[in-house]
C-alpha cells in the first residue's frame, strides 16, 4: 500500500509541514524506520533520534513544534517550512494518529473461512453472514452468531449466548449460558465470561452455596485482554458498558457495572456488587471493595485497595486509598520518619529534664514559704 502524506493529514485530521504530495509506503519506530516510511514523536525526549532515523516524515505533536527546536522546525506558523530534511505531519494527539495510520497498513480486508466440519455446531442456533467458525469450536443449543463473527479454535459457547456483529473471539475463550456480547467486541485467549459468582452463605459452620442464576452484558466495541474471568451475577446483569477496554487478568465479580469507556489495567480486581461510572482507569494490581460506587473521571493509581465510595473527578491511591495528593505528602514523610523519631525521642527527654528542674524548684520554693 502506498499513500500519499497529504491523505494520511486528512485520515488524522492534521496538516502537513513540508511537501505533501511525498509517497509514504510502511509505517515504523523511529529507529527501525527506513526511506518511505512515516514515524511519530510524542516526547521531546525523543527528538534526538531524528538525528539519525531514515523516515521520510514524521508525525509530530503541536506542543512540540510551538517551540523552536534546533534541526526540525521554526516556529510553527501559516506558510513557514522546516528547516530540517523531514517533512512533518503536524497533529494534536501523535499516538492517535499514529494509531490511526498503523491500522490503515497493518488491517487486513476481512475475508470469511466459513464453518469448519470440525465445529460442533448445537441444535436451534442461528448462524449470521460471513462468518468464521474454526475447528473444534462448540457452540450450545440456540446461540445466536451474526454477521462477520470470527470464532477462532477451542471457543465454546453456551446455551442461549450471542455474539454481536463483527466480533472477534479468539482460541480457548469460554462463555457460558445466557450471556450476550455486543458488537465489535474483541475478547482474547483464556478468558471465562458468565463462570458463577462466588456466592455462599454460613450456617451451622459449613458454607452453601447460593445459585448464580443471572448473566453477563458486554456491550459494544469492548476489548477484554487475556485470561480474565468476568463473573455472572447471582440475579439481573453483570454488566461491561460501550467502549470499557479491559487488560489481562483482570477479575471482575458478580453484579459488577462498569461505565463506559473505562481502562481496567492488568490484575485488577473487582468485588461483587460494585458499580463503576465511566472514564475510569483502575491502574494495575488495584483492588476495589464489594458494594461500593466509585464516580465518573476517577483514577485509582496501581495498588491502590479502594474500600469506601470514591466520588466523580478524584485521583486515589494508597491502601486504604485516600486523596492522591495525601498519599505524595504521606511518603515524603515516610522516608524521614527515622529522623522525626530520634527528634521526637530527644525533645521527650529534654522535657523530662526541664519537668525535673521545675519540680525541683517548685519544692524549694514550698519549703522556704514554710520557714
């Protein structure tokens, strides 16, 4: 695929600092980059390797070239062009865009394989338009599969399930009954959608089991990372709103709700009963606490353990959490407390030392009254 810089601008919404018109044939790192590929600077760390890259552009963010950058730019402005060898395309997010472009060279048109005779395929279920079902796939009775679904090796799916259009289930993914996945979702290898919640209740020192009878949403355009384990609630929904992107390990219990476009970063964990508002990021190894809300706009930094609601537009951390900036101020200290002690311990001792003197005197003085 060879594109034109001047369409890759008009992709990102960006405008090119150079010549436009130039042939852009791969996209690459700026070290691995050679001529007729495009790379991107999102740092000005980086800017020393443009020194040595053999990229024929860049994609460069507006912050940096605001500046003057010795070797790359003057400063930005209407008719100006570099000063450097690279022709630049100049955007508000580089990552985005150079997301954006990757995608264009790296996907693939979509192309069916069809239902291999190796899958085993249940009684009732309704199978959409260009789909891809590979061996030793298993599928329940009645599970709805719509169109363009690719269900790779090893993928069952139980009684009554449904898979939106154009998603992707990569090999050993199990979902159980009832559970029903939206559109464009992506859910990678290992992972377990719908296994029960743990639910049990103590009596006479023995713990039963109370039935798990709900189910599991995943809503549109969701990714879920590798070997995680979201939990079917005991009643109603288990519930993954629009957008969420979740990353490996992650487990997330029984009757959970997460908002939409929320980032689950990798072992995380999720008690039962807890709802979640949108534009979250839960950092890694971050723990949250069943029956609680957390709000819109939080950030619970990684290790965080998160026991009590968290209201909407908060940074947390620690464990117990607290208010971010309370923590920083808490492991400043943190390092010095051996010197705060050795003062403390000597102030103790000073004053015993003036309380004697004053008791002292205080007894000298009563026996003169005396006299």
């Amino acid at each position: 695929m060879i594109k034109k810089l001047r369409e890759l601008a008009e992709l990102v919404g960006g405008s090119v600092i150079g010549n436009g018109d130039i042939d852009i044939k791969g996209i690459s790192g700026i070290k691995e980059a050679d001529e007729g590929d495009i790379t991107f600077i999102a740092h000005t760390k980086y800017l020393p390797d443009l020194e040595k890259t053999r990229a024929t552009a860049v994609i460069i963010g507006e912050k940096i070239l605001d500046s003057r950058l010795p070797g790359l730019a003057p400063r930005s402005g209407a008719g100006q062009t570099p000063d450097s060898r690279l022709t630049l395309l100049r955007v508000k997010n580089p990552y985005f865009a150079f997301s954006k472009i990757l995608e264009l060279f790296s996907k693939r048109p979509y192309q069916p394989t069809g239902i291999s005779n190796k899958a085993l395929i249940g009684e009732g279920c309704s199978l959409g338009k260009e789909i891809s079902v590979h061996p030793y796939v298993a599928l329940e009775e009645r599970v709805s599969i719509r169109d363009r679904v690719t269900l790779f090796p090893g993928v069952y799916i139980g009684k009554g399930s449904e898979i939106g259009e154009d998603s992707i289930i990569y090999p050993n993914v199990s979902i159980r009954e009832d559970i029903k996945i939206g559109k464009r979702v992506i859910i990678h290898s290992g992972t377990v959608i719908g296994s029960d919640g743990f639910g049990f209740v103590e009596e006479g020192g023995r713990y039963h089991k109370i039935p798990q009878v709900g189910n599991v949403l995943i809503e549109d355009d969701v990714e879920i990372g590798a070997n995680c384990t979201i939990d079917r609630a005991t009643l109603g929904s288990t519930i993954i709103k629009r957008g969420t992107k979740i990353d490996n390990l992650v487990h997330i219990a029984h009757n959970v709700i997460i908002g939409e476009d929320s980032i689950i970063v990798a072992q995380v964990g999720i008690s039962g009963s807890t709802e979640i508002g949108k534009h979250v990021i839960l950092a890694g190894q971050a723990g949250i606490a069943d029956h609680i809300k957390i709000g819109d706009n939080v950030v619970v930094i990684a290790q965080s353990g998160v026991g009590h609601d968290i209201e909407s537009n908060q940074v947390i951390s620690g464990t117990l959490a607290i208010p971010h900036k309370d923590w920083l101020k808490a492991q400043a200290i943190f390092a010095k407390l051996p010197e705060i002690r050795k003062k403390i311990t000597d102030l103790e001792e000073r004053i015993k030392r003036l309380e004697g003197i004053n008791s002292k005197g205080g007894e000298k003085n009563g026996d003169q009254g005396n006299s």
